[in-house]
C-alpha cells in the first residue's frame, strides 16, 4: 500500500498529515519528508496519523530518531490523531512518555 503524505510549514512547526500503512516498505518515503525538517532543528513537528491504518516498529523507529534529532534543538515531536490500536504500541513500548502522543497543542 502507498502512503500518502502532506506537509506544511506553519508558524513554528510543521504539520504533517500521513495516511496509509507505515511500516517497512513506506517508512522511507516519510523519512524523505521528516529527515531534511529536523536536520534544519528550527520547528516542532505535529505527525497527524489519523488516517494511518498500521504501524510497525518501523514506523516506531523512525518516531524515536525523530525524537532523538529533534531533542538536540530543543523542539518536540508530537503523535497526533493516534487511533487506540497503534496508540498500545506507544503505550507498550513506554515512547508515550517520551513524545506528545494525542496531547492538546497550543495555536492548531
């Protein structure tokens, strides 16, 4: 399955919707996307994932070194729109409390 992903500047972050299957075989065309935003570490990033309809650790993978980079410059990734299947993966892995998954974000 294709993924479909749309993303656009805004004041201070950028807001990403991806929609699809994430997972070994799609995760590199939204790391094309993500890589070159937090390689610039001036915006947060809002991952809607509303219309994801599996995730694998791939995609995990890819969510942590997102993380990772985005950390060094004191922005934040948050996980939007998770629905309560892929959302037991952030809870089982503990990267819920690592990133703003489904929390309220100011100025969307």
């Amino acid at each position: 399955m294709n993924l479909n992903i749309e993303s656009i500047e805004k004041e201070g972050f950028y807001a990403i919707k991806v929609a699809g299957e994430l997972d070994v075989a799609t995760v590199p065309e939204l790391q094309e996307v993500l890589i070159p935003i937090r390689q610039l570490g001036t915006h947060d990033i809002h991952l809607h994932i509303d219309d994801v309809t599996y995730m694998d650790s791939t995609g995990l993978g890819l969510f942590v070194g997102t993380l990772k980079e985005l950390n060094k410059n004191n922005k934040e990734l948050y996980v939007l729109g998770v629905n309560s299947r892929i959302e037991r993966l952030f809870d089982i892995t503990g990267l819920k409390d690592l990133m703003h998954v489904n929390q309220p974000v100011e100025g969307v």
